[in-house]
C-alpha cells in the first residue's frame, strides 16, 4: 500500500516529471528548480554536491502508439518534465509505494505519467489484474505450450488449484530442508571425507541466473558449502571450475538441473565433471544430485545409478520462474540461506501486487510505467543500476526473465508485433566509470531503474572517511546525483529501494519483477511464458552438429583412401549434397583445424577458396552418420 514517506527517504528530493495539464517551465528562481547536472565527480572533500543550472530540451515522442489494434494515446507525453522542485516534491510523495513489513519502497516519480495517460490505461490493468487472478486459479496461462503457470504457488501452496500439487510443493519443500540440514550437518556424507565442503551446480539458464544472483546476494562470507557454477558448454570455462576445485572435488556435491532433462549444455556438462571423478578414481553417484522433471532422461539416469538424491522440477514451472523451486532453494539452503524468509517476502510481494488498485500495486506501477517510457512496443531499453556490490547479478537474472518472457515475435491474437524490452546494467558507483556518460548525455534510448540499499553495514561495524562522511554516504550521494543528473536531461528513472539485503528482501524483489513482467504482457497482449525464439536457436544448433557429422564422414572416407584425398570444401558440400550450406561447411572446418581435429592439406582459413582438407587419418570404426 502506498504510505507516508520515513524519516529515512524523506531527503530525496531531486528532479522530476510532471503532472498531466500542468504548463512545465524550465527556468527557475532556485538552483534545484534549474535542470540539474551534476560533474563528472560531484563531490567535494565534504560531500557536497554542485549543481549546475541548464536548460534542458523536451522530447516530442509520438502522441499515440497501436497495440493490436487498440490504440492508446500517450497523454500530454509530448510537453516533457516537470522541473519545478515544489511540484515534483509533490508528485513524489503522492505517489511513493511503501511496503513496511518488507522494509521496500517504489519511488515512480520520475518517470512522466499523466493523469490522462492513467485513465487511458485503466481497462487494460483492470483485465491485466483479472488475467493474473486467473493465472493463480490454475488457468491456461501458456497456450502455446498447454500448460498452467504456477511459480506464485510456490511461496503460497494452498493457492494451487488442486490438492495433490500442494502436497508436492509442501513435500517437496521439506525434503529440500531436511536435505540441506543432513548435509550441513555430515550426516550424508561423501565417501571419501567427512563432510560436503563444495557445491558444483550444473544447469544454465534460469537454471543457472536465480541461483547465481542468491548466491551473490546472500551467501555469507563462509557457508557450510561454497558455490561454483559449470553454467555453458565451454570447455575451457568447465576445465577451469573443475580445476578450481582441485582436491576438493572429493567433497564437492554436484547438483545438475535441468527440466527437460536433455539440454545440450547441461547434459555436456555433467559428461565433463564424470569425466573428472573417474580420472580421480571417484563414484559420481555418491556426490550427484539432480533436479528434473519426474521420469527424465536425468531422472531416469539418477534414479538407475543410484544418485544420492532426486528433487522433482514442475511442468507449471518455467526455468526463468523457478527461483522459488528445488532449482533455486536447494543451493541456497545448503549454503545457510534462510529459503523460508525467502518465501515469506515473495509471498508478502505477492499479496501486495493482488490488489487492483493501481498506487498500491508495485508491480502494476513498474509495468505501467515500462509501458509509458516505452511506448508499449520496447522502444527503449531498461537500464538496471543496482547500487549494491551483491546484488551485481540482478541486472543478469532480469535480462533472462524480462527478454526471454517478453521478447515475442507475434501477440495472442496471431499479429506479428515484435515486442521485447531490452535490460542489460551494472553496479553503481561503477556505472560512473562505465556508460553513465552516454545515458547522460548521449543518445536517449533508454530508461534507468535504480536498486538502493539503505543499509551499508550491519549495526556497529560503520565508520567515517571524514566527519559526517562514511563510504556508504558517498555510494548514496553517486546514486542520488546520478538520478538528478538523468532527469535534468529528460531521462526517466525508477527507484527500488529495500532497507538491507535479506531473504525476505531479495524473495521480494523476485516476485516484484515476476508479477510486473506478467502485468506488462497482458498490457501488450503476448504469452509471456514460452519461449519459440529459443527452440528455433535449439533446433538450428542440432541441424549444425548433424552437418558437421556428415562432414566428418565425408572427410574420413577420403582420408582412409591410399593416397589421402584432400579435399576442397565445394567437394565436401557437394559428397555431402549440402552445396547451399558450403558457408557452415567452412566455419564447421574452420572451428576443427584450429582444435587439431583437421588438417590444411593446402591454403589457409582466411582463404576459403584455398583451403583443401583432410583428417590426418583413417577412423574405420567410427560412426559418424
């Protein structure tokens, strides 16, 4: 619910847009009335910040966007920001979003909503809020794919539609805890030594970025287990984290996650560490974990080798959605996280964004404003500046999220619209040193959405640089004059503040952003919970791995002739009756020669025309087809 401000953020006061059917004015009597824009380093020894005044150029964006036929006018848009610091005082406090159990507050005031564009945009919450209840009831929510979409169960089991889905999740979520607490505790031991020491997670995706984020964001500085990820097919990357576990990897649990139980990396990468225990001379089945969907090919193969643990992954669960599942609460458990806080903030989260009144709708406010900064078609990217080193992979875990759900070719009605938001971001205060001088002043693609963190250390462990002045205050002032210095050249901002860095905050901000990215489609009428783009890549991928397989064979025939045929590569397209893919053919060539796997009988690589090709020798028994 929307609320009074606290002492503590009652100084923010900084520039901002403005209020429908108001005249805006950019000069003023007062240094903040002026469009701020704060130095390239605006602090002095003290602190102090230095303003200068300056004009600032209004856009004129179009005064109206189509989404699938339903136009929606972008109210007064076009008269620009509000400057005026009484007003935009104003506008702060009426519309400042205060959660108080969750110690969490949304500020959206300086992003440029009108009064007109809200009425506006009335139905489609009102539908959005009624999609969402659906969606919680156990509706069809993915149509695409036939499937409910049930991750808000998770932290509220009793909402599933029906009683045998919340005996799996209650089930589910003891077994995890009990699990972690044997672990912790060396009661499940490895075979070799007398507890767990390292966790090695397999899985990519959002099988991967959730537990990265919590990890980063909560782990203590010395958990029972220490957390390493094998999240690509890389093998260099794979041989480096198998490396860094060195002696270790005798205590080290490997968790491997994946839905399907078939993804290409993940499979790949749990071949990789096998590898690696036989050539230690370990049993993988005493040290493995998997997380799948029941009756897997994982599943299957964990269940048959006699793996020391199974934990279920839903079909109502998407993978940029399982943060709250076995995916993301096992790992975090087993490194002393508190999974039930949590699950309580999500939960809180949740309730919070059922209301239908929009002011004290977190979610509902950040989605309506990506709609106005946007235009409802992604015209601008999102720019996540969370300015707290551990939360660093939020930026990371919200690409996956909002790209992959949002990122869609055509809308529920079948019209090719295209739509997408773009989020990439980094840590402040290090965005100084990185693109803040191309937010400020150059091209205005985009809008920015600050993470603020009120607490710097816990209680009694501060200090003071100088007098009055700690490094948390200079973190907190490069936030504020940084959000100043956007606005005062018309960049739009929103700020997300949560008071510490908790379970229950980092279970909140979670689900703010799940539930606003569900609002957010429905507000642009696409199925935010499959993925089409992804397959397409999958499949592609395949028909590259089959191609090389047949210029592998073509390549080993003519290298088991007497003499050697080297060939050019329009002969092994054309032996491989694949001339139109003589590009790939190339590259397929190319990635070989430098992995010792072909040889250049003549030419080189930068000359494809040149290059004849061989295996440098006859593979009879291998099957290549």
């Amino acid at each position: 619910m929307a609320s009074s401000i606290s002492a503590g953020l009652s100084l923010k006061l900084g520039p901002q847009r403005r209020l429908a059917g108001k005249v805006l004015h950019s000069s003023s009597q007062s240094p903040f009335h002026n469009p701020s824009l704060v130095s390239s380093y605006p602090f002095s020894a003290t602190g102090a910040i230095h303003f200068r005044g300056q004009r600032v150029a209004r856009d004129a964006p179009p005064t109206a966007i189509s989404n699938s036929g339903n136009d929606v006018a972008v109210a007064s848009k076009a008269v620009g920001l509000e400057k005026d610091p009484r007003e935009l005082w104003k506008r702060y406090v009426d519309w400042l979003y205060q959660h108080k159990e969750l110690g969490l507050y949304l500020d959206v005031s300086r992003v440029g909503f009108t009064d007109e564009f809200l009425q506006e945009m009335e139905p489609r919450l009102q539908k959005a809020f009624k999609d969402m209840e659906e969606l919680e009831k156990g509706a069809i929510a993915n149509p695409d794919e036939s499937r409910m979409v049930g991750h808000y169960w998770l932290r509220n089991p009793k909402l599933a539609p029906k009683a045998v889905l919340t005996q799996q999740i209650e089930t589910t979520l003891d077994k995890i805890s009990e699990f972690a607490a044997h672990i912790i505790s060396g009661k499940i031991r490895p075979p070799l030594k007398d507890r767990f020491t390292q966790i090695l997670s397999i899985g990519i995706g959002g099988s991967a970025l959730g537990p990265q984020f919590v990890a980063e964001a909560l782990a203590p500085d010395n958990p029972p287990l220490k957390i390493r990820f094998i999240d690509n097919t890389d093998p260099a990357g794979i041989d480096h984290q198998i490396a860094q576990l060195g002696n270790e990897l005798a205590s080290t649990l490997v968790i491997v996650v994946s839905k399907s139980g078939g993804t290409p990396e993940t499979r790949n990468g749990l071949l990789e560490v096998q590898k690696a225990f036989r050539e230690a001379g370990l049993e993988f089945s005493k040290q493995g974990v998997a997380i799948t969907q029941d009756n897997s090919l994982l599943d299957n193969t964990a269940r048959i080798e006699g793996w020391i643990a199974r934990f279920p992954m839903f079909d109502w669960v998407g993978g940029r959605t399982s943060e709250m599942s076995a995916v993301g609460l096992l790992a975090a458990a087993l490194q002393g996280i508190n999974i039930k806080e949590m699950l309580a903030g999500a939960a809180l989260m949740d309730e919070a964004n059922r209301t239908k009144i929009v002011k004290n709708n977190p979610a509902a406010l950040l989605a309506l404003c990506w709609y106005w900064a946007t235009g409802g078609v992604g015209s601008k990217d999102m720019v996540v500046l969370p300015y707290k080193d551990s939360l660093l992979l939020f930026s990371r875990y919200l690409q996956q999220l909002v790209m992959e759900s949002l990122g869609k070719e055509f809308d529920l009605d079948g019209n090719r619209v295209n739509q997408g938001l773009t989020v990439y971001g980094n840590k402040g205060s290090t965005d100084q040193h990185a693109y803040i001088q191309q937010l400020r002043d150059g091209v205005h693609n985009f809008f920015a959405t600050f993470i603020e963190v009120l607490r710097d250390r816990p209680p009694g462990h501060d200090w003071e640089l100088e007098p009055g002045v700690t490094s948390g205050d200079y973190l907190f002032g490069f936030l504020q004059g940084t959000r100043s210095a956007l606005y005062a050249n018309d960049r739009e901002s929103i700020t997300v503040t949560v008071e510490e860095v908790t379970p229950k905050s980092v279970g909140a901000l979670v689900a703010l952003y799940e539930r606003a990215v569900g609002i957010y489609a429905s507000l642009v009428n696409i199925n935010a919970y499959h993925q089409p783009g992804v397959e397409a890549g999958k499949k592609a991928a395949i028909e590259v791995l089959a191609l090389q397989k047949r210029v592998l064979a073509v390549l080993n025939e003519a290298s088991c002739k007497d003499p050697v045929e080297p060939l050019t590569l329009e002969e092994i397209a054309d032996r491989c009756h694949s001339p139109n893919d003589i590009e790939m053919i190339y590259k397929i060539i190319a990635h070989m020669a430098a992995n010792d796997r072909a040889l250049i009988a003549e030419g080189s690589c930068g000359s494809p025309r040149s290059v004849k090709v061989y295996l440098g020798e006859c593979n009879v028994g291998e099957m290549y087809d």
